[in-house]
C-alpha cells in the first residue's frame, strides 16, 4: 500500500475512531494497523484465513476495520454478517473495466472479488450494516502507459463507515 493510500485511508477512519475503542483489523498486522498502534489506538490483528476462522469478530470489539482484505476472501459475507461490533470502515479496490483482477504469485494475494460500489454496497446492507459515508479516490501510479494514464481518470479505491443497523 502506497503512502497517498495510506494517508487518505487513515483520515477517514480517524474521523470514526477513538483512542478508546477496541479495534479488530481483520487480516495481519499492516501498515495502517501499525500506524494507529503508534498513535495510541487499541488494535489487534486476526492473522488467521478469515473464510475459515472468522470467530475473533464474535468477541467485544467496539468496532472493525477491514483495509482491502474483502477482496481477498472467498466469501465476506458470513464474515460480515457474524460480526458482533456496531461500527466497521471498511476499504476496498473497485473493479475497473480495463484491469483484470488482480493474481499474485500466492493464493493468499489473489483477489477473488473485485466490486463495484453498489456491489459492496449491497454486500454490507445485506449483512445488516447501514451505510453512514463513503468516499472513493484515485490513486494514480507513477508509471507510462494507457493503463496508468486511466487511473488518472477513474476512481480505484472505495472506503465505508457503516453502522448495524
């Protein structure tokens, strides 16, 4: 994740967060985890295969925070609607019509789901969740070429804070 990424991800989600919520980021330990760890936030990681082992979002956390890990996961929505915390921000990249989904060299690193925003939003109300606000953003690379001219133009990134409802 790069440093824009990263600083516009953290700015939304101090907007929602306190130094006195218990936080669960789901996935491994990560630079936005870290950063807020170092600013005094309360977080821990689930470092687990989360289509298999959700059962940490059981537990008394005060809110979730899930920065693109949904597109890793065979399927988020048990994961989503298992979740027992009122709050979650959650971010995601978008679908782009002229880029396939991304597949590392890891299983661990593909993206199965690649969605559009209505998509993720609809995934979300359907597990229970009210939307509060999203802001989606471009994230331009620093290379040539038609493709990352596109990402100039089309926004690629997408990040919620929604509510149980």
């Amino acid at each position: 994740m790069n440093k824009r990424r990263i600083n516009k991800t953290l700015k939304f989600a101090q907007k929602y967060l306190s130094k006195s919520d218990k936080i669960l980021d789901l996935g491994e330990s990560n630079h936005i985890s870290e950063l807020l760890i170092a600013d005094g936030y309360d977080v821990d990681n689930t470092s687990t295969d989360l289509d298999e082992n959700y059962y940490k979002v059981l537990f008394d956390y005060d809110v979730i925070t899930a920065f693109e890990i949904f597109e890793h996961l065979i399927s988020p929505y048990p994961l989503l609607k298992a979740i027992s915390a009122k709050k979650l921000i959650a971010s995601i990249p978008l679908r782009l019509w002229f880029s396939k989904s991304y597949k590392g060299k890891h299983d661990w690193d593909w993206h199965y789901h690649e969605f559009e925003a209505w998509q993720f939003d609809w995934l979300l109300r359907k597990a229970g969740w009210k939307i509060v606000e999203s802001e989606k953003w471009i994230n331009p690379p620093k290379k040539l070429g038609l493709r990352y001219f596109l990402r100039w133009l089309y926004k690629r990134y997408y990040i919620v804070y929604a509510i149980r409802e």
